[in-house]
C-alpha cells in the first residue's frame, strides 16, 4: 500500500486533489475537514468525557516511560498504540472514576499545595533551591506542558489523599495474625528417599522409530529461524571528522586551563555522637557542644575521637574516615568539610545519624593535565563541532532520498557513501549495529521485509543513523532430522526417565502401603533415605522445589501419615512420608519479625481496599468506550 502512495504521489489527478485539500484547510482551518463537532472522544465516565487528545498524551508519556526504562534493548513492536492503547485508556477511566470519588467526598487539593509540591521535587531543584528554568527544561524534554502538568499534579494529589482516606481504615485483626503465624510458622517433619534421574535413565532405550515419531509429531518445534540478507547505509558523526590544526589545539586548551577548576580530594576524621532510642536529638547536641567545649579548652581533636566518638571503626583510627571527592558521605556532611580549612574543626553538623565534628585533615588538588595529555579530548571535541552541521546534513538528505528510491545504491552514490551487506542473519544471530532492536524491527516489518522498501534511517544514538533494504529472504524451514536428532534423544530420554522414576515411585508406595518402612523400601532399590525433622518452609538443605511440595501437602488426621512421589524441578522423583505438622504460634516471632509480618498484612489489606473500592466504582458507573 505504502508503494502504491509513493508511486501515485506524483500524478496530475493527485496533485489536484491535494490542492483541493490545502485550499479549505488554509482558509478554515483542520475543522473544515473534520468537522467542527468538538474534540474527538476516547470514553465517556459518568458523563465525563475522555478526549482522544488526552488518551494521545497518555500514550506518549507511557511510551517515553517504557522507552527509558527499556533504555537501548527498546523494542518498537512492543510500543504501539495497538498494545498500549487498552492499558492506558483503563488506566485513564480508573483515574477519572477515583477524580470523580474525590470530588463526591470533597476532596480537593488548593493550588498553593500543588505549587509547594512542585517547588520541593528534587527533580526540579538546582543548589538545593527551586529552578524555574529547569521546571520548564523538563516539562518541556517530557512532553508536559505546565497546566497539563499542574492538572495531573492536581488528580495524583487528590487521588492520593482518598487512597490514603481508604488505605487506612483497613487493618488486621489478632485472629488473621494467628492464622498468618500458623501458616508462616509451620514445621513438618518427614522421610524420603529420592530416585535420581540419571539411575533410572540407564533403563530407558530409545529406538529410531520414536524419534522419527516425536520429529514428525513435533515438526513446529524444529524450524530453522526466519533469515533476511541486508544491504545498510551507516552514517556515524565520527565519518566526517576532519584534522584539527595545532594552533586551534592549542586556543582550547588554553581556553580551558583559564576555567579549570582541578578536582579536590580532602581526608576527612570525625566525632560522631549517634541519635538512638536511648539518646533524642537535643541530647545528643547537648553532647556534640560540650565536645566543642573540649576542643575549645586545648583537647585533642583525636584523643576525643578515640574515646567519645559513636562511630567504633574511625575511633580506632583517631576519627579517621579516610578521602573524599565530594560524594562519598552524606551532602550535610560533605558541604561543612569542603567549607573547612586545613586542620579546621566544624561545629556540630546533624545528618541521620546524628552529629558530627568534622576535621579537614589533608587536602589535595590535582596538577593541571598538560597540554598532550588534553590533546585527544580536544580534538574530538572540536571535531565533532566542526562536524555537526555536516552529518546532520547527511542524515536529512539520506533520508528524503531513500524514502523515494529502489535499494540503497542510488542514495549512497548521490552522496558518497558505503553501502554494506551482511550474510544471512535472523534476529537470534545478527551481531553488532544488525542486532539492534529497532533495526531488526524494521528489516522484519511488512514494509520492509514484504513489500521491498527500504526502512526509514534510524537513529541508534545521536552520532549514529542506520537504514536498511533486504535484499534476501529465507523463511522458516524444517531443520533435518539428522540435525536436530540429538536434541530429540536427550528429550525423550528425560521424559521417560521422569515417567519411569514416577512408575517405580508408585511401586514402592504401593510396597509402604503394603506394611514395608520407608527404610525398607529405599534400600531394597539402591537409594539413600533421609530424615527432616521440624524444618520450616524457609530450610535450604533440602531441594527447593522438594520443600514446596511438602509443605503443600494435607496434613494426615491423628497418627497417620501422608505418602506421596513428588517430581522434582531436576527431573529425579521423590518418595515422601510426611509424618507430622506442627503450626506455627504468633509468640515464637521476635518483636520484629512480628512487626513486618503485621506491616505486610496491612499493605495487603490496604491494597485489596482499593482494588474494591476500584471495582466498586467501576460496577456502579456507566463507562463508555469509543
């Protein structure tokens, strides 16, 4: 289809119903083609409508978060409207439905709140103080403008307080923090032996007759991968680099030496007097003051380290933390040593530890780089300046030319570049700049890969574009059964292994059922048998996958015990005997562990509140989607 339009965009009749086109739009605007019925609606909650405007914003925030979070394995396909667009719009309608829960309870939110909140994101803070400047750069690098920003701001806070309203009237009542202990806390004892894998496949034999069957049965399963044969065009910044004349080497770095700051390294001691439950913050200054006092009346600095300091590791050391760049402690501290002289001692400086009494014990400045040493950072940058301007003209040229042609030669000889090949690739294959994400995804797409266009040029980093052509094609075909043989072996034998160890597991239940111990059993075929007694769920001395089916056995009434083969995650079978349960009790959790079992509980009740709450208002409203 896209062809069709490239081939017929240059037509007499084309070119007249363009210009009928243009005309209206120019002299009325887009809404003399559209209509002018107001915005376009996505759905409609309660009367309220979703514009399709709204549902667009959503779904390019949605994909710049998916894009940042993926960072360079970014796979297109998977960022389309056609899989976002339902996620998006449902989230849209929850938050339209919990707005309009917010508004019924007169929830609200002043402007004076939505401004401090934005005045106090650190995202916005430059030097610890509010940046309008840069408020706006990241807005702006976003996609947000500042009303849209503020009216989300405005939803989100709103929303939060009623989740917040909602959240907190769950609780978790003494008889569920039983029956959580119980379950938590639960110990079981029992016997098993194991039948490995490896033992039983020594029984099993596998003829040609079953792997010709499994191959044929399994025919989907052994398909070569799809494979494409590309011809590219790669424009890299760094190709239209030119030499840089001495002299203007030589005006950088001196322009550079006038500005450089050298990186500053001070080794730091402290006197820590620590915040803890047995001493609050204004103690703990009323200690820090009278250390100063010490110092004040002659003590040595180190000596006071050594005996008072809270921090028992630089104590040992005189107070001594070592060097700093500037970032290896927290910004309160590392703010107060880089005000120090040599040899200063700060007054009290309060982090969350508690305070500190700083001392700069030695401080150090690297040497200004020498000329040769700046030579290769200069001269890449002033390259890639001299450079710019260039490439970017390569990258819009390529781009209109090979929108229109056949292949990749024509554009590369017009603006004399390469044109490269590779071999035969498929997307578990291709190696450098061809395993790319977005390249693979383009050489695959239908325009590309069906109808025999070439891709649009893709930006892989700012100083690097690609774009590609197919120039052969190998579909998914059978591999060989002489190929793929080995792997069908290795499968049926792992398979009938498993189902013979699960057969003999039966006999030997049948054998226990029978009266035989567990012992017994083990030792008439060759196994070793163990014994767990009282283990938890959390016990990592027996098999991981082992323990899970054991504690999710019933437990026997009375005496009896419970027999069971178990398949392990390795291929081997166990024959279990669980022989007792033992719950667990709330009083045998330490007072912390009891803390985070009730802190878990609550955040699960808090989270299926809203849940309710959330389906409650969508069962009770009329949600249109359009």
């Amino acid at each position: 289809m896209l062809q069709n339009i490239r081939d017929n965009s240059q037509g007499l009749v084309a070119k007249f119903i363009i210009g009928l086109i243009i005309i209206p739009f120019a002299l009325f605007g887009i809404d003399s083609l559209v209509g002018g019925g107001g915005p376009i609606k996505a759905a409609t909650v309660n009367g309220e409508d979703i514009t399709a405007q709204e549902l667009d914003q959503a779904l390019n925030l949605e994909r710049r978060r998916l894009l940042n979070r993926m960072g360079e394995n970014a796979d297109p396909s998977v960022l389309t409207d056609q899989l976002l667009r339902g996620p998006v719009l449902e989230r849209l309608i929850q938050q339209r439905l919990l707005m309009q829960a917010a508004a019924d309870e007169s929830v609200v939110v002043s402007p004076a709140a939505i401004d401090q909140a934005i005045v106090s994101m650190s995202q916005f803070q430059e030097n610890g103080q509010f940046s309008p400047q840069l408020y706006q750069n990241v807005l702006r690098s976003n996609g947000y403008t500042s009303a849209y920003f503020k009216e989300l701001m405005s939803s989100d806070m709103a929303n939060n307080q009623l989740n917040a309203g909602i959240a907190g009237s769950a609780f978790v009542t003494n008889a569920e923090l039983a029956q959580v202990a119980a379950i938590v806390g639960q110990q079981r004892s029992f016997r098993y032996f194991i039948l490995p894998k490896a033992k039983v496949a020594a029984q099993v034999t596998i003829d040609d007759e079953q792997v010709q069957a499994y191959y044929e049965a399994n025919i989907d399963s052994f398909q070569s991968d799809d494979q494409v044969k590309l011809e590219y065009i790669e424009l890299k910044q760094q190709d239209f680099f030119k030499p840089v004349a001495d002299e203007e080497l030589q005006l950088a770095y001196e322009q550079d030496m006038e500005s450089f700051a050298a990186d500053e390294e001070r080794r730091v001691s402290h006197i820590l007097v620590e915040i803890s439950d047995d001493r609050d913050e204004s103690e703990a200054r009323v200690r820090a003051d009278s250390l100063v006092a010490k110092l004040a009346n002659g003590d040595a600095f180190e000596e006071l380290a050594t005996e008072f300091s809270d921090d028992r590791g630089s104590a040992r050391n005189a107070g001594d933390l070592g060097y700093t760049q500037g970032d290896t402690f927290p910004a309160e501290f590392e703010q107060a040593l880089a005000e120090l002289e040599l040899g200063q001692v700060s007054a009290p400086v309060l982090t969350d530890a508690g305070y500190h009494l700083i001392k700069a014990t030695e401080i150090k400045q690297a040497d200004k780089p020498s000329f040769e040493d700046r030579k290769p950072v200069l001269a890449q940058r002033l390259q890639l300046a001299a450079a710019e301007a260039d490439f970017i003209k390569a990258v819009e040229d390529l781009r209109d030319l090979v929108f229109n042609s056949e292949g990749l030669s024509s554009p590369a000889k017009e603006l004399s570049l390469t044109v490269s090949q590779s071999g035969l690739i498929s997307r578990s294959s291709a190696t450098g700049i061809l395993a790319n994400s977005q390249v693979l995804a383009a050489a695959y797409s239908t325009d590309v890969l069906e109808d025999g266009n070439n891709s649009e040029v893709i930006e892989i980093a700012s100083d690097q574009f690609i774009v590609v052509n197919v120039l052969e094609h190998q579909p998914p075909a059978a591999k060989p059964l002489a190929d793929v043989k080995a792997t069908i072996v290795d499968s049926l034998a792992a398979s009938q292994s498993t189902e013979l160890a699960l057969q003999l597991a039966q006999e030997s239940i049948a054998a226990l059922a029978s009266g035989s111990s567990l012992q017994e059993v083990a030792k008439a075929g060759g196994y070793e048998w163990q014994v767990q007694q009282n283990v938890n769920r959390n016990n990592s001395s027996v098999d991981r996958s082992l323990m899970s089916a054991v504690f999710a056995l019933p437990a026997a009434a009375g005496d009896a015990v419970v027999t069971e083969a178990i398949s392990l995650s390795n291929g081997d079978v166990a024959v279990v005997q669980l022989e007792e349960v033992e719950n667990g009790d709330w009083a045998q959790f330490s007072i912390a562990e009891q803390r985070g079992l009730k802190t878990e509980l609550e955040r699960n009740s808090s989270t299926r509140s809203m849940t309710d709450f959330i389906n409650l208002l969508r069962d009770n409203a009329e949600i249109t989607i359009l």
